[in-house]
C-alpha cells in the first residue's frame, strides 16, 4: 500500500497534439502515346472529376508534362497509382503515374 505522503491535488491529462499524416500528391505524367480520351476516363472514373475538370487536368499534363490529380494520405495516393497504372496496362496504354510528398 502507499507508504509515503500524499499531495492531494487534481492530476492534469496532458494532452498530446498529433499532427496529420503527411499527405502526398498523385500525378499523371504525358507520354506520347495514350489517348486524351483516355486519361479523361481514367481522372473521372479513379478521381472523381467531372468531365470538365478531367479535360482541364488532362490538357495540363499534354502542355506541361504532369498533373495532379488529387491529394491523399500515402496509403491511398499509393493504392490510386497502382489501380491508374493497372488500368492503364489493361488497355495496352503506357500511361505513368506516380505520387510525391506535398
């Protein structure tokens, strides 16, 4: 049992702020090859775009190289990359896409 002295107080929680897992960005990279058709089906269907989104996230990637898709937690980012590059494989397509710390 206690043998020492007691302090008669009120115990603090101390509270541990925990910061959000670091998110990461999933882009599409251009190649020469997969049809715009294409990569707008596969930014509407794997993202969630409207068509109009996906032509505008589609035509960034044809002028300047990549685009993002969208931001997630890396477990996510890493399953849209695989389910993107299957897909794309599926349909004999070369399309690359990869992800990237924000």
């Amino acid at each position: 049992m206690a043998t020492g002295p007691r302090e008669g107080g009120v115990l603090e929680v101390e509270k541990q702020k925990v910061k959000p897992p670091p998110l990461f960005k999933v882009l599409l990279l251009n190649d020469d090859y997969t049809p715009m058709d294409f990569v707008v089906g596969v930014l509407q269907n794997f993202f969630g775009m409207t068509r109009e989104q996906a032509t505008q996230v589609m035509l960034k990637v044809h002028r300047e190289g990549m685009g993002v898709c969208g931001v997630y937690p890396k477990d996510v980012a890493a399953t849209k990359v695989e389910q993107v590059i299957s897909y794309s494989r599926q349909h004999q397509h070369p399309l690359q896409c990869v992800m990237e710390e924000n």
